[in-house]
C-alpha cells in the first residue's frame, strides 16, 4: 500500500477513463474519478450514440419513400416531430450516464464530481479538495473548435447541436470531416433544406479518393447542396433567420449554422502548464507507448493524446494502460494498423486499411477490385442509390490491405471484414469463401477481376 490517497486518479470520466478506472481497480489499485460534466464523454452524450440514433430518424424518410415500390400505400405524408426524436433522446443519454455510473460504484471507483486541476506530479485540486495519486490520468477528451469570423457567435457547435429548441427547416453545415458530412446526411434526412461549405475541392481528406467521390455524388442525388472551394466570411442575424456570406461571394438564408470544423483537446482549466507537461504541434499532450508524457507520473490517453479520435481506441488504450502500470506482465506495444472506422453520412461509408492512394505508395504493385452496383431493394424502391464495395490488394504477398464500402449498413459489413484484413488474409481466402446469397455484403468474395493494376 501506497503512502498516496489514490493509485491512480483518472480526470475524466468519458468512454476511455471510465474503462481504465474499472479496469485498474480489478487488480485492486485504490481509483478516483473527477468529472465536471458528463458520464461517458462525448460519445454517450454528443457524440457516437445520439448521432446515431438521428442518423436511424434520418433512415425512415428514405424507407417512406421506398416503401411504394413493395406494395405499401401510405395515405398521409409522414410528419416529423423534432422534439419528440430530442426529448427521446435525452432520456436515453440519461439512462446510459446512470449505467456509468453504476459500473463505477460497482468497480469500487470513487466519483467526484468537479472539474480537477493538476498541482503537481501527485497531487490534484477538486471542489477545494486536495487529493494525492501516485499516477494522475489524463482522459478528458476533445472540444469543438470554431473558426474565429465575423458573426461566429451565431453559430452552434456538434456539443449543441442535437438540442436544438426549434427543427432548422435551412441548415448549413461548415466542414468537411466526417461530423460536418454526417451531420448534412442526418438533417437533409430528417427534412431540412441542407447545405454543406467546406474550403477544400472535396470532404473526406484521408479517405480513400473513390469512396470520397461516390460519396459526393450520392449526397448530392439525396439533396444535400454542397459547396466546396468555400468558407464562410460573415454571419448576420435577420429577420428570417441567418443571412451566411461566402468567400465565393454566394449568400445563403437558413435557420441555423452548425460549424463542425474539428476538435482540440479539452485542457483548459487543468493548469498542465505549470509542470512543463510537452505537447505535440497539434496541441496534444506526448505520450510515450506506456501512456506517459514528459512527467512520468502523469498519463494520457484518448483524444487529448492525439491518436485516432475513436471510442473504440480509447477504450483499447485505457485497457494497454493498465497493463502497463498495474500488471505485472510487460505487454506488446498497442497495434494501431487496420483501425477500421465508419461514417455515418447517407449512404453509410466503412473502410478498414490502406486506401488506394496509401497502398499505391507503400505497396507498390497493387490490385484493385472495385464492384459498382444498384443494390437489389432498390430495384423495385425505385431509389438511383447505388453501392461501392472495393478491395484493395498487395500484389506480391496477395494480401488484402485494405477493404471499402459506401452503402447501407456499411459500418456493420466492414466490422466482419476487418477482422481479415486484420489477420492478414489473402484474396485467395477472399475467394475461397462462400458467399451469402442474395445480400451485397457477397459482392466482397465474388469480385474476381480486377478492376485496374
């Protein structure tokens, strides 16, 4: 036993801190949580879990839509009731922060509510407690950031944006991540008259070209207005709503602007600084493979450590963390290839691996095996939706590294897929595996001929 209050006192109690307080207090470390906010972070409360549930309330006008073309006649048009989707929602939100914080009570984890700040190595300061770790985590995540022009305060950021009092009948959004591209599908789904600004040529930078490219020209046949190779200069209130001047000299009147142009960690208040704690150029605080930064007794993970800003890597950090400092077994370092992700926009897009542009780079010779198609529901839906399934191939070794898909449901298709690319699995497997007949999932073991080299 320690002469410390805590072995660990985690600042933070989002999806990565809650799991490593849990985990660190299974081995028997003493564990404290602060928190000032929320339980679960920003995925359980404004991030992953409402967006997805807008993103199902978006889906339904699509399958009003489709409905007819199979026979069912809906004698009134449906009508939309936003806050009823809200007000669900809150509820929800509150059931999963009472499941946190029951799993932290049952973890025998301390919960304390306020905002810590660090004094020293060991010792941080909440509600005018002073309190003694002999390892301090840092877990707090990230914040919206929004560009500083001239009647930015009119803006919402993607914290605010699912509370909205009033349904925007003209959103804008500003941004071309995968918050900004998901949050233009959701509300176009949900009704609204919807536009996209974004300063580069196309959304989606990183993501493999092809896929970022179908998913612009899906968007738009959906409705979504984008417009690229802009930003916005100016926001003035009037009467009607919000009067949004572009840099290429368009105006635009909607309801409400929702400016999804990145988040930065969350670390004001902390007072870091006075340690020296080093940062990375993006403003992340440096972490070594164990999760230390440049004071060894102070930890970081998840968002605020600069990795890929995903539920499921902090969640797999806060685990490795644990095993670093609180088991006796010195474990491999944390795998971050093959991370497979999704997006959430309308068609869905997942990808697991290289894109084509990585993989022509550190490959070499490649194959690609690209299937193009109009799924079969929509054969008598009558939608023009179509889906993209691509397989991207290491030519020498014939091991797939990196698979694609824009279509429904892509983020439940490619989780399964990634475990082969994952486990380094060849086209040859690929091929040698029967497919599941009729769904579009099979296109991914029935693509024979390359598509280009």
């Amino acid at each position: 036993m320690s002469d410390f209050d805590y072995d660990l006192f985690v600042i933070g109690a989002g999806s990565g801190g809650v799991r490593a307080a849990r985990t660190a207090a299974a081995t028997g470390a003493r564990v404290a949580v602060a928190e000032d906010r929320y339980l679960g972070g920003t995925c359980v409360n404004v991030g992953c879990v409402p967006k997805k549930l807008y993103s199902y309330a978006a889906h339904f006008h699509e399958a009003f839509e489709d409905a007819g073309g199979f026979g069912w006649d809906l004698p009134e048009a449906p009508r939309f009731e936003w806050a009823t989707l809200r007000d669900n929602k809150i509820g929800e939100i509150k059931r999963l922060n009472d499941i946190y914080g029951r799993l932290l009570d049952t973890a025998g984890v301390r919960l304390i509510n306020g905002r810590a700040k660090v004094l020293d190595e060991h010792h941080v300061s909440v509600n005018d407690e002073t309190l003694s770790a002999e390892k301090i985590l840092v877990a707090v995540g990230g914040w919206p950031w929004v560009p500083d022009f001239p009647g930015n305060e009119h803006v919402v950021d993607s914290n605010r944006v699912f509370d909205l009092e009033r349904f925007p009948e003209r959103f804008l959004v500003l941004g071309g991540g995968y918050i900004a591209v998901e949050f233009a599908s959701i509300f176009n789904g949900l009704g609204s008259d919807a536009h996209l600004v974004y300063r580069g040529e196309l959304f989606l930078r990183g993501f493999d070209q092809q896929v970022r490219e179908c998913s612009r020209d899906e968007m738009a046949k959906k409705g979504v207005q984008l417009h690229f190779e802009a930003n916005i200069a100016s926001i003035e209130k009037v009467e009607q709503g919000l009067l949004v001047s572009l840099t290429n000299g368009e105006q635009l009147e909607v309801d409400a602007v929702l400016a999804a142009t990145g988040r930065r960690p969350h670390l004001e208040g902390l007072e870091l600084d006075r340690l020296g704690i080093a940062l990375t150029d993006s403003g992340h605080l440096r972490v070594n493979e164990r999760f230390e930064t440049s004071v060894p007794s102070i930890l970081a993970l998840g968002d605020v450590s600069g990795g890929p800003e995903l539920t499921p890597v902090a969640l797999a950090e806060a685990m490795q963390m644990v095993r670093h400092h609180f088991d006796e077994a010195e474990p491999a370092p944390l795998d971050y290839r093959n991370i497979p992700t999704a997006v959430f926009c309308h068609p869905n897009i997942g990808t697991v691996g290289l894109s084509e542009e990585q993989a022509r780079e550190t490959c070499g010779e490649i194959r690609v095996y690209v299937a193009d198609f109009r799924p079969l529901k929509h054969t008598l839906s009558g939608s023009s939706e179509r889906c993209l399934m691509k397989l991207i191939v290491d030519d020498a070794s014939d091991v797939v590294v990196g698979a694609h898909m824009v279509g429904e449901e892509a983020g439940e298709v490619i989780q399964g897929i990634a475990v082969a690319v994952r486990a380094g699995l060849t086209k040859a497997d690929f091929d040698a595996t029967v497919g599941i007949h009729p769904t579009g999932a099979e296109e991914f073991v029935t693509m024979r001929a390359p598509t280009r080299r």
